[in-house]
C-alpha cells in the first residue's frame, strides 16, 4: 500500500454506467440537464427491457460496498432495477443540486448531511412495497415475517432504541468484559480497575488507561483474541484501568474539572501507589484522551508529572475541524444545552449514541430496520455493536463545557485562554513523550485534525495513522492481521499533509509498532504482582466491576 493512499477519496459516488463527466462542481443547470438525460436513457432502456422481457440495461449502478441492492431482484427484474437506478440518478441530483448552492461552508456542510440523510431515508429498500426481498420473504413465510417485525418494531420502541444486535448473546463479565482484574478504588465518578499479569515480569511503570465517558471501557476489552487489554498485560505492562460510572442523578451537577481532578488524576495516583512506581504510562482514547491530556497540561502548570508518556487514540485536542459531531453545533445550541444542563442535569445517553449511528445511518440504521421490521429478523450477534448499544449519560455541566470551549469555540488549544482545575490552562505545559494514533476514515476525529495535537503539546511526538475508522482501526489486534498504518519519523512537518508525503506504509496492526514505542519508557522489569492493590487500596470486587453493568432503562 502506498502512503499517499489515503489523500483518495473512498469510493462513495455511485457510478455511471455512460461517459458523462463528474458533477460535483457543475452548476446546477448542468447538473440538471445531465439528471434528464440520465433518466431518458433510463426508461427507455425500460421499455426496451419489458418488450423484449430481458433484464434492464445499467445506466447507473450503486456505489461499491452498497449493499442495499444485493437481492437479485434489483438487478434482474426491470421494475424494480429502473426503481433502483431512478432512485440513485435522484440521489445523485441532489447531491450535484446541494454541492452547486451557492453558500457558507458551514451551512454547505449541514446541507451535506441533511442531504445523505434525506437520501439514505428516501431508498426504496427501506419500504416494505418496495423491497423485493422483504416482498419475497413474507410471500414465502405466509406473512409470519411481517408478525414478527410488528413485535421487533413494537419492542424496539418501548424501549426507545433500534436493536442492532442480539443483545441476549452478551453479558458484561461473562463473555465481554472478561480480563482477570479487580476493582482496587473506587469514587463516585469511577472505578478504577487493575488487570491480572500475563507474564512473570512487568514492566515498573504500569499502563494507565483512559477510555471515554460516552461509551463503556470494554470497547478495550471485548473478547480475549480483540482485547486491546489483555494485549498489553501480555506484552508485559501492569494494567490499570479506569471504569466511568454511568451517571445518575447524584452525579448530574459534575463539570469537566471534576472527571480531570476526581477521575483522571485520582487514578494517576492511585496506579503509582500500589505499583510503587515513579511514573505511569497514560493511555487515552477520544474524549478519554482530551482528558488525560488536559489533566497531565494541569499538573504540568503545577509542577508535577506522574506520567513518562501519554498515548492518544484517535483524540481531539484542537476542534477547528471536528468532523460530523460539528455540523450543527453553534451557538443557539450551545446556548440552548447550557440553559438546560449547566446548572445540573443528564444529557440522555440514548440520544447521543442515536446521534452517532446517524451519522453513519446506511450503515447503522436503515440495514437494522429493514432486517428487523420489514423481514422479521434478528440481528447477528456481534460483540462490538452490543458495545455500540449500551448507552451512557452524561452530566448536564461537564456535556455543556465541552461543547462550547471544545466544540464550538476551540479554547483548549489556546493558552491561557480557559481557566481548568482553577490555574490557566496550557496543553504546553503537557511535556511527556506523546503518540498521537489516527485513523484514516474516521468520521468523528479527522485524522487531520487529529493530528494537529502534535503542534499543542509540549514534548516529542510520534503520528501513526491506521486505516480504517474510528473503531475498526483501534481495535485491530495483531493476530488478525488485517488493515496496515502509516509511520513517519518524530520530525517536524508542516502540516498533515507533509507528514503523510514521509510516511511509510506498514502491514497489519499499529498495537506493536506502539508498543515497541513505549518500552523505553516502561522501566526496568520485576516480578510482576502477587495480588490486586496493596495495604491501602484493597481490592473491592472482581473486574469489571458494578459501574460497567448499569445499563439505561
């Protein structure tokens, strides 16, 4: 794989089956124009098809990794391959119509997803008439699918979420969630876990992580042969890790100070007294990792750093360009979440992770209702989308915070410019070696902006871009060998872009890359612990412990 790769778009655009040119950038009347001649060429090839009874010619074709139109019905039957191709010379009208507007880019981005979603929700395979397949399996069910989807579709709204897995499959602590541990502290905002070794000697300096607060931990520890986890105790690091709580009523007035002071540096000192180290290595991920950069920028202003390095997974540390999560946030919203939430309350999990499979509908939406309502099925039990599905809150204070001084107003990268933890804040003053890991189609941390985090903070840098998404390209345990990364040297660039240009391709996974990375910060090895926690910090209960179990009514 080439490096520069990744500067190619994906092949989203669904192809033309003529030699008309590309319509991005045509103005409207030439897209229009080409629309006509499209759907002209289109029905007459249908009239052509049903007098002659032969399949209908292809004037336009769905996008590759499209698989909406997989029943061969689509493609074989002339009625529904015109339904088809109309539908997709329609989508393409639109498209070309939005991307002609003449307007601001921020409202030229809110159209672009008004638009896709306006698209995804229009297609025919989403209504039972017009679904060959879901025609073909009530017809041969004697309508039990139909039955079945009304008790799926009746289900999944009482309980206010679309079911995108079999939850029945999974049990948090039984067969996800699964690494030895014990729970060695505890607070009201976290839990904080510390993993069984996996060798005779680890590491002096233990493996501190920090997942997000908007989703579980166990995204870090699914299964053994997936289990980032598990692949860190076995490359010989004592593993803490912190395990959020799913906030409550009690915990509806916590700020963004308080997940920094409380969670985050409570459990930096907490790892250093029971592994008797000198310094943790810090792990965050997403926002996990906004707040462990943020936490390690204070006690840097304050004179102290517990940590020899800080790894970011797929983090934001400057907001100027956050992705989807951004198109439709301003000001009124900001202003609007800060009047109901500042001052205490609960942003509803259910509606955030709502938002997320939104912005990915065709794939984590519409696939699930038509499988679900329109054919009666149950979803395939899939272990990260039981994760996907098990919402979390969050507090109304901390939510509204960050949407304006990190969303909104991108302050975090200002110095001095926020007060954090009641001193000026800096990420400057964050001086630890840092990796920076991105990922190449991530669709809620661009990778470049991702990478903008190597030019706010204060010590070397080492970027690695993985291919994939945000997930995907996290959780790519070595032993599968899939996927590959981009790795340049510690050297200054000019932007992104640069960077890319003097990277070099890798097979596989970035997880040993990473962690050859980090052995020179671990420390000298000994014997790797007998037992959870120490005098003071005696274990609670088995990992994962109680917080990780909560799930929202």
């Amino acid at each position: 794989m080439n490096s520069k790769d990744s500067n190619k778009p994906d092949a989203g655009a669904h192809q033309r089956g003529t030699n008309a040119p590309a319509n991005d950038d045509a103005p409207a009347a030439l897209v229009a124009r080409q629309y006509w001649d499209a759907q002209w060429t289109l029905w007459q090839s249908l009239m052509g098809a049903a007098s002659a009874s032969e399949p209908l010619p292809k004037v336009v074709q769905p996008a590759q990794g499209d698989r909406r139109f997989d029943a061969p019905e689509w493609h074989r039957h002339p009625w529904y391959a015109a339904l088809m191709q109309s539908y997709l010379l329609n989508a393409d009208l639109l498209k070309g119509m939005m991307e002609a507007a003449d307007v601001e880019p921020k409202t030229r981005q809110q159209l672009r997803f008004l638009t896709r979603q306006f698209i995804d929700a229009s297609s025919p395979a989403n209504f039972m008439l017009t679904n060959p397949e879901a025609m073909r399996v009530a017809v041969e069910s004697a309508g039990a699918s139909l039955q079945t989807g009304l008790h799926n579709w009746l289900a999944d709204t009482t309980r206010g979420q679309i079911a995108i897995t079999d939850e029945r499959a999974f049990e948090v602590g039984r067969n996800v969630a699964v690494s030895e541990g014990a729970v060695v502290f505890e607070c009201e905002l976290m839990q904080l876990i510390q993993y069984a070794p996996l060798t005779k000697k680890v590491a002096r300096r233990p493996l501190l992580i920090v997942p997000p607060c908007v989703n579980k931990f166990y995204i870090l520890d699914l299964q053994p042969h997936n289990s980032f986890v598990r692949f860190a105790a076995e490359q010989g690091y004592t593993v803490f890790l912190v395990s959020w709580r799913n906030p409550v009523d009690e915990l509806q007035r916590a700020t963004w100070d308080d997940y920094l002071e409380q969670g985050v540096m409570q459990a930096i000192d907490v790892a250093l007294a029971i592994s008797g180290a000198d310094k943790v290595n810090a792990l965050g991920w997403c926002v996990g990792g906004t707040m462990l950069a943020s936490a390690l920028a204070v006690l840097g202003a304050r004179g102290k750093q517990p940590a020899a390095s800080m790894t970011l997974l797929t983090t934001l540390l400057d907001f100027a360009e956050p992705g989807e999560l951004g198109t439709f946030i301003d000001e009124r919203v900001v202003a609007h979440a800060e009047q109901m939430l500042a001052d205490g309350g609960l942003f509803n999990g259910k509606a955030l992770a709502f938002v997320f499979q939104s912005l990915r509908a065709n794939e984590l939406v519409w696939p699930y209702v038509v499988g679900n309502y329109l054919k009666g099925e149950t979803p395939e039990a899939f272990d990260l989308l039981y994760w996907n599905s098990d919402a979390t809150n969050l507090p109304g204070p901390m939510y509204a915070w960050l949407l304006r001084h990190g969303y909104h107003q991108n302050e975090l990268r200002l110095p001095g410019k926020l007060e954090v933890c009641g001193i000026p804040f800096d990420l400057g003053k964050a001086t630890v070696p840092t990796y920076v890991l991105a990922s190449e189609r991530d669709h809620l941390v661009p990778w470049r902006s991702a990478w903008q985090a190597t030019q706010l903070l204060g010590g070397s840098t080492q970027f690695v871009l993985a291919a994939s998404g945000h997930i995907a390209g996290v959780i790519n345990p070595p032993a599968a060998n899939k996927r590959s990364y981009w790795a340049g040297s510690e050297q200054p660039a000019a932007d992104a872009d640069d960077w890319l240009a003097n990277a070099n391709s890798h097979a596989g996974s970035w997880w040993t890359h990473w962690s050859a990375w980090l052995r020179p910060n671990a420390g000298k090895n000994v014997a790797a612990p007998e037992a959870p926690g120490n005098d003071v910090y005696q274990p609670i209960e088995p990992a994962p412990g109680r917080y990780v179990k909560v799930r929202l009514a």
